[in-house]
C-alpha cells in the first residue's frame, strides 16, 4: 500500500507545484503590467503638471501685458479736470 501511495503523492506534489509555478508566473505578470501602467501615468501626470504650470506662467505674463498697456494709456491720458480748464 505505501509503494502505491508514493507515486500518486509524488504526481500531486509534482502537479501542485506547477499549478503554483503557474500562478506565481500570472502573479508576476499582473505586478509587471502595473508596474508599466504606474510608470505611464506617472509620466502623464508630470506631464500635466508641466503643461499647467506653462499655463499659468502664459497667463501671467498676458496679465503682465495687459497690465502695462493699461498703465500707458492712462499715463498718456489727460487728467479728467484739465480738458475742462482749457
């Protein structure tokens, strides 16, 4: 009885160990592909940060712009009260 019962442990101790293999494999791959899908949305969101930040700089040096040309022309304005004295 226990010549007999050597083999069949040994096939499932050989099967269970294959199935193991098997999903450490699927396991490894699943971590791999989330590792890639981590890294790209890495690279996305810095992405973004580096286009809002471009954003915001253009948005202020247009504010700087605007700004200046408004200072122009009220420098180049006549005051209110000098039109009506001459």
């Amino acid at each position: 009885m226990s010549v007999s019962a050597k083999p069949l442990k040994k096939k499932k101790n050989i099967t269970s160990l294959v199935e193991m293999k098997t999903k450490l494999a699927k396991i490894q791959t699943m971590k791999k592909k989330k590792k890639e899908t981590l890294a790209t949305l890495s690279e996305q969101v810095e992405s973004m940060i580096v286009r809002n930040k471009v954003d915001k700089d253009q948005e202020v040096d247009h504010v700087d712009v605007v700004a200046e040309e408004f200072n122009r022309e009220i420098e180049g304005n006549e005051p209110i009260g000098a039109k009506a004295k001459s």
